[in-house]
C-alpha cells in the first residue's frame, strides 16, 4: 500500500511539534496510515537526531512517512508560517510542556478559537491530576508505575528493554486522533485528545493489579512469578545456544514426550496433570534441563516446530534484520537514513486487506520540505529567499 490515495488517512494533514519517542510514534502512526505529516523543527533541528547510544535509533525509526519544515517559532514571521500550515490541518500533534506550547500561542484553548474543527493531540507525563506538574519518563513512570518491579529481581527494579510506555502512549495518542476524526464527522467540530505515559504504564500492569483483587495475592516479580504452566522456560543447550521451550496443555504434553522419546515422564503419574507439573518443576525443570542439554537450538526448533509445540530462540535485535519471516512477508521496507546510508526498517505490525503499511517517505532532513511548503503557502520564490537570508526558516 505505498500510494497515498489508497491509505485511509489519505487528505489529512497533521503538523507536530514533537521530539523523542512517545510524541514522533503517533505522527509516525498516522503518517504510515496515509496521513501527510509535518514536522516543524526548530532551526537547530530535533535533539533526537543527535542521540548517541540507545538513543541513536529514535529519530529514523520515529520520523519516517513525514516532512520536515525547519522554521524559528520565536520570530513573527516564524509564527506566521506555522499557523498557516495549520489553518490548513485536521490535526496538531504535540509533546512538550503545556507551558511552553502556551507562551507560543501554539495550546489547544488558543488554536481551537481559529479552527473549531481542529483535533489537538496532546502528549504528556501524566493526565491531568496531582501529578501532572512532574517531570516524566518512560522508566520514572515504569518505576513508580509497577512495571520495572514485575520486569527485575525482587528488590531489584529493572526498565522493559524498549521505550514502551512512549511508543504505546504515542499509539494510544493517534488511536485518539483517529476516533476525533470520525466523532467530528458528526458533530462538525474537533476536541483535545490526551495521552500520558504514566496512565499507558497503569494499562500495561493491569494485569497485575487484577490478578491481586482476583486472588488477593500479589502478583510476585517475572522472574520469581509461579508459572501457570509446567514447562515454560528458557535452556541453555547444546554450544551454549538458549532457547525457550513451552509446554501449555496435558494435550502438549502428551506430544512433547512423544517427540522426545520420554515415556517414562509421561508415564509418572505425579506429572500426568499441568498443575502436577507446576508443583513438580522443582525436580522436572533440572530433569528436563539435562535431557534437552544434549541437543542444538536448531535441532530443538525444527523438533517443535514440526510437532506444533511453542519454541522461540533467544534473538538480538540486530539479527532481526536477517529473519526469514519478516524477510518473507515484507515486515522490513527498505530506508534511507538522513546521512544517506542504506538501511531496513521494521514497518507497523498489521496488514489493511492483505497488505503490509509501506514507506513512503524516508526520515526527512533538516528543513528538507522547507521551501515546498512555503511555496505551497503563497510564498513567493523571492519570500522564500527572504525568510532564509533573514534566518527564519532552515
């Protein structure tokens, strides 16, 4: 689906005033949607194209399907220009602090005075409430909000191992974006859509908290968790491979000990059931453990898979690029970086009538769609040259 005309969000026009993760993922969302999408960077550019680290991969994955306009927000003339773009937009998007959204007259009480059908999608650390003056990111409100305790040792806390409390919220901001779009076909006028990272990390350990007023019991850590299941692990086998293993059923149970060969195990009564395997594993998951030692990861999978039993291997991110499914199926568009390197790029999970969301757009340059905006605007060839000698615009 890699023509505009055929996306569903094709004719809407967002501009975002964004940064980071959480803001960017909903403009990205949108944008791979169909939507055109204008970043408004400052004439220094987004700080997240500078990230060194677990960082470095924000700004081309978060900012791809988009075009930038590099423009100084401070200036009258700067401002002007912004406020064209979005007389002419459905949606704004933001991610910075409600203030200073307001000292530039950018907020949703002043923008919605001009365009009443506007849909402001705001991004926060907190929903409004007593902790909504707080600085907030995704590992303080994975920390405070009962995540980094489920993910570590107990009495040692440790963050998800992905900015996922930014990337769901940012999600959760254009799923809002798209219900005001289809509320404002009926009403005729746009509303404030808010989503915060702390209430994004409460939905993700509902789970949790359900799980105590079901059994009054907390929920222990992952890591220290007692599994509903009998075999449900990770094992190190044969070269030092891992890979992790389950076995869910009595059904797969059953098949498991007849692919491996373990009728001795099957035939033990005191792990016929499930549950008599999860209060066995003190003694079956060491058992189990030496037995599979012997074989290689690859030997396992192809065993599990041709069984139908779950199997996953232990994978870092950076083979991913090499899987044959994503490889197969399209998961992977091609991408150009901003410094004109070659790359892949991991494309939104789902399909629209059998077809993967492409890219349509690499992550732009600084101020690459600058003047093709301006132009569009009503700006001259002589007004556009004016803006950059006077330093308006990048």
């Amino acid at each position: 689906m890699s023509e505009a005309t055929t996306l569903p969000l094709a004719g809407i026009r967002v501009v975002e005033f964004t940064h980071m993760v959480m803001g960017p993922t909903c403009g990205m969302t949108l944008g791979d949607l169909g939507a055109e999408v204008i970043k408004v960077e400052p004439l220094a550019g987004d700080s997240t194209r500078k990230l060194l680290g677990s960082g470095a991969g924000f700004y081309p994955l978060f900012n791809r399907n988009k075009k930038s306009i590099a423009v100084d927000l401070k200036s009258p003339q700067g401002r002007e220009i912004v406020l064209k773009l979005i007389a002419a937009a459905d949606i704004v998007s933001e991610n910075f602090k409600t203030e200073t959204m307001q000292k530039l007259g950018l907020d949703y009480a002043s923008l919605s005075k001009l365009d009443p059908r506007l849909i402001y999608v705001s991004h926060k650390g907190f929903l409004p409430g007593p902790y909504d003056h707080r600085t907030a990111l995704d590992e303080v409100v994975q920390m405070m909000g009962g995540l980094a305790y489920m993910t570590g040792r107990p009495g040692d806390p440790l963050r998800a191992g992905s900015s996922v409390n930014d990337i769901m919220g940012g999600i959760f901001g254009a799923v809002g974006a798209m219900a005001a779009l289809m509320q404002r076909q009926q009403t005729g006028k746009g509303q404030e859509v808010q989503s915060a990272l702390f209430e994004n990390n409460i939905f993700l350990v509902a789970q949790h908290m359900l799980q105590f007023a079901v059994t009054g019991k907390a929920a222990a850590p992952m890591p220290e968790r007692i599994s509903p299941w009998g075999i449900y692990d990770v094992f190190s086998v044969k070269d030092g491979e891992q890979i992790f293993l389950a076995v869910v059923g009595d059904g797969q149970w059953k098949t498991f000990c007849e692919a491996f060969g373990y009728a001795d195990l099957y035939a033990n009564p005191s792990v016929a059931k499930n549950n008599d395997r999860v209060l066995a594993r003190s003694w079956l998951i060491p058992e189990l453990r030496q037995r599979l030692a012997q074989f290689s990861r690859t030997e396992l999978s192809e065993r599990f898979e041709k069984v139908g039993l779950p199997f996953a291997p232990i994978t870092d991110p950076q083979h991913l690029f090499d899987d044959p499914h994503l490889q197969a199926t399209g998961g992977l568009a091609p991408m150009e970086l901003p410094d004109g390197r070659q790359t892949q790029v991991p494309l939104l999970p789902l399909t629209l009538g059998g077809e993967r969301l492409g890219l349509r757009l690499d992550p732009p340059k600084l101020g690459e769609h600058t003047d093709a905006l301006l132009r569009s605007l009503g700006y001259s060839g002589a007004d556009v040259a004016a803006l950059h000698s006077e330093g308006v615009v990048l």
